[in-house]
C-alpha cells in the first residue's frame, strides 16, 4: 500500500458539501483563507462545498482538519476530598466498648409500621437515534423503493406548489418535480445518505425549471393566467418581475424558511451576495405591496411567509403522479438511454470498421480533369527553323569540333 492510500485512509470522511460550507462559515473563515491554507485556489474550494470534486491526499487531511467542528468541552468532574477519620485513642476506644443505656419501650413514641416498598417505575424505552442511522431491535428496515415513496409522497405536492411560484407555469412546475424525483431515483444511493434530501430534490427541481431553453417550447413561452383576488394577483406579478436569481433567493429564505447560509448554498452564490439579492428582493416586493413598505424587517420576512404560502395554497397546481409511475419512468428512460448510447458506440464501430476496409491502402494520383479542344491541335515537336538559325547551324558545324579557333593555342 502506498503512502497517499495510507494517508486517505487515515483521514475521517468529510461531511457533505452544504455541511462544509457551514462549517466554514461557522468558524468565520473565508474561501481565500481556506484556499490560502490549503495550497489551492478559491475557485477550488467553491468547487468542493458545491459537490463537483473533492479533495483528496494531503490536502484532504488540511482541508478536513481546517473545518472540522470544535470538540465539545467536558465538564471537569471534581472528586471530592477525602476525608481521613480522626484517630482513636485508647480512652475513646474503652468508653465506645461499654454500651449505652437504652430507655423502656414505654418511653418511645408510636410510630405508624413502614409501608412496603413501592414498586420502582419502569424504565423507558430507549429512542431510536434516526440521525446516526441507529434503530430499534424491533424496528423493520425499510426498502429503497419504500424510502422513496415515503419523502416522495411527502414532499412532491408542496414542491410542486413551490415550483409554480417560481415559474409562473403549472405544467411546467409539475414537470419540474418529476423529472428531480426520477434523477433523485436514478441516484438514490447519494441521496438517501444526503443531510436533507428533500433540499436535493428541491435544488434539483429549481434548476431545470429555471432552464432558458424552456422558452423555446410553444407550451411554456407564456405564464399561466394570474390569481383574480387582487393581493395575491399583486404578489404574483411581483414575483415574476424579479430575475430568476433573486425571485429563488427570496422564495427560499422567506417562502420556504431556510436561513441565510444555506440559502446561499443552494443558490451556489456567497452568503453577502444572497443577503443583496434578499434585501433588493424584498423592495421590490414591497413598491407592489403597501403593507411591506413600513414593516421592519422581521415583520417583513414573517408576513412575506404568511403571503406567500397563503398564495401557494390557494392556487389550483396539477398532483403529481404517483411515485411508482415515476420510479418506473426513470427506469425505463435510463434503460432507454443506455441502449441508445450502446447502438451508438455500435453504429460508430461499424462505420469505422467500413472505413478501413474500403478505404485506399496507397497513393493514387489524381487525374486532371479533361479539357474540350477545338480545331486542329498544334503540331508537335521540333518547328521549323528559320533563316537565322540555318544560318547560326551553318557557321557552328564548319568550326572545329574541340570549339572556336579563337580558344586553340598558337606556337610563336
């Protein structure tokens, strides 16, 4: 085993990437201080608290250590003194030997006789830790399929109802909801162990609701028709006028409940960021609201909760389908998506395989391409001489064969 196994091997599991995040932020560090102190940049370290990568080696062990929580500190137990029994002297020691007087029984007072003994109360049951995945002896373990439809059917009719106010578009929500739940199934060894997985499913839903290409869909161009009650038609119109980013942020701190920290995880933006688009946000609401104008902000986020779930409520949103059907939607599109991508690297073999063996196994050059000619092609070969180069081929043959006279030398 090599050094580095060794070393992942000795390194506690780091807890999921919300946890990180809060963990950081818990000990007030920033993303350039972690970065700084574990030799990687900044945009690394959003990179681990979001879930794309994890660090590993050397810089797991200092990233974990860095955000592992404080130990809780035990309280010291103080034993008391002890105390060492006087010693006994030989006086004291006759005069205990020698009894004391005991008075007549008529002298002491009537005491009622004791009562029994009551019985000791039963000791309670012990509680099943669900956090720490501890269970009861008599606790039946629940299946996968079981697990799903249980947060399933607990979570999905309020998400989609969440969606909508996101959205603006009923089918679109609904859609939304059930296409997370089918990739939620499609992973559902990572979800089931995540620390909230109805906020997976949730950031799941927002992103692909959010999606600009739905715009290019003729269904979803347009939103849905808005509430008729005046208020509520308010806040609708309120709501869709902000961008994507701070209409989510403002859903999910004041419409769902989640605090500050772990708003801005789930939106993946830095927590000063999410307070800007929270605070923008509320006054943007508030122009359309007059009842948000002069409230402060305590009273803003508690009667935002009230406005917004009481919209959410009263709107009529399509019910999901029953969690089997999605269960065994995603099935059969992942089934249907892995013979696709298995005839793919088929077809591509096949064509690849045709190309070698048709293609040319040497150079050939290529052929110009022919030209049209009219008349009577040129004639071919030496032409015909004229005067000058008669008269030039005269005067060459009548010289020497070995050159001019002019080069041979002459004996004086």
């Amino acid at each position: 085993m090599t050094r580095s196994t060794t070393d992942e091997a000795a390194v506690p599991p780091l807890p999921s990437p919300k946890e990180r995040r809060r963990l950081r932020e818990a000990k007030s560090l920033s993303e350039e201080e972690v970065a700084a102190a574990v030799g990687v940049t900044r945009a690394t370290v959003r990179s681990w608290e979001t879930g794309r990568t994890s660090p590993r080696g050397r810089k797991r062990a200092l990233y974990a250590k860095l955000i592992a929580p404080e130990p809780a500190v035990k309280p010291e137990v103080v034993k008391p003194p002890v105390v060492k029994p006087p010693a006994v002297t030989p006086e004291a020691a006759a005069a205990a030997a020698v009894p004391e007087a005991v008075p007549e029984a008529t002298d002491l007072p009537e005491t009622p006789p004791a009562a029994p003994p009551a019985d000791p109360p039963p000791a309670p049951a012990p509680i099943s830790d669900t956090r720490s995945g501890a269970e009861a002896p008599d606790e039946r373990r629940v299946s996968p399929a079981e697990a799903f439809d249980e947060l399933y059917a607990r979570t999905a009719p309020g998400l989609v109802r969440q969606t909508y106010l996101l959205t603006g578009r009923r089918a679109l929500a609904r859609e939304s909801v059930e296409r997370a739940f089918e990739l939620a199934w499609q992973r559902w060894p990572e979800v089931a162990v995540d620390r909230d997985p109805a906020g997976w499913v949730r950031a799941a839903a927002y992103e692909y609701a959010m999606s600009p290409w739905h715009r290019l869909r003729r269904t979803h161009r347009q939103p849905d028709a808005p509430p008729t009650e005046p208020g509520k038609r308010a806040l609708f119109d309120a709501l869709l006028d902000l961008p994507p980013a701070y209409r989510r942020t403002l859903l999910l701190y004041d419409g769902v409940g989640l605090d500050l920290p772990e708003t801005a995880a789930e939106t993946e933006a830095s927590t000063p960021a999410a307070a800007g688009r929270l605070m923008t946000a509320r006054a943007a609401v508030a122009e359309r609201l007059p009842e948000l104008a002069d409230a402060a902000p305590a009273e803003q986020s508690a009667l935002l909760h009230d406005r917004i779930g009481g919209l959410a409520r009263a709107e009529h949103v399509p019910v999901p389908r029953p969690a089997r059907a999605v269960r065994t939607g995603s099935e059969n599109k992942a089934r249907l998506w892995t013979r696709a991508a298995v005839a793919g690297v088929a077809l591509l073999i096949a064509v690849t395989g045709l190309t070698l063996h048709t293609a040319p196994t040497h150079y050939e050059p290529p052929i110009s391409p022919p030209e049209r000619v009219g008349g009577v092609p040129p004639r071919g070969g030496p032409q015909k001489l004229t005067a000058q180069d008669l008269k030039l081929q005269k005067s060459l043959s009548e010289q020497l064969a070995h050159g001019p006279e002019r080069l041979v030398p002459r004996l004086e």
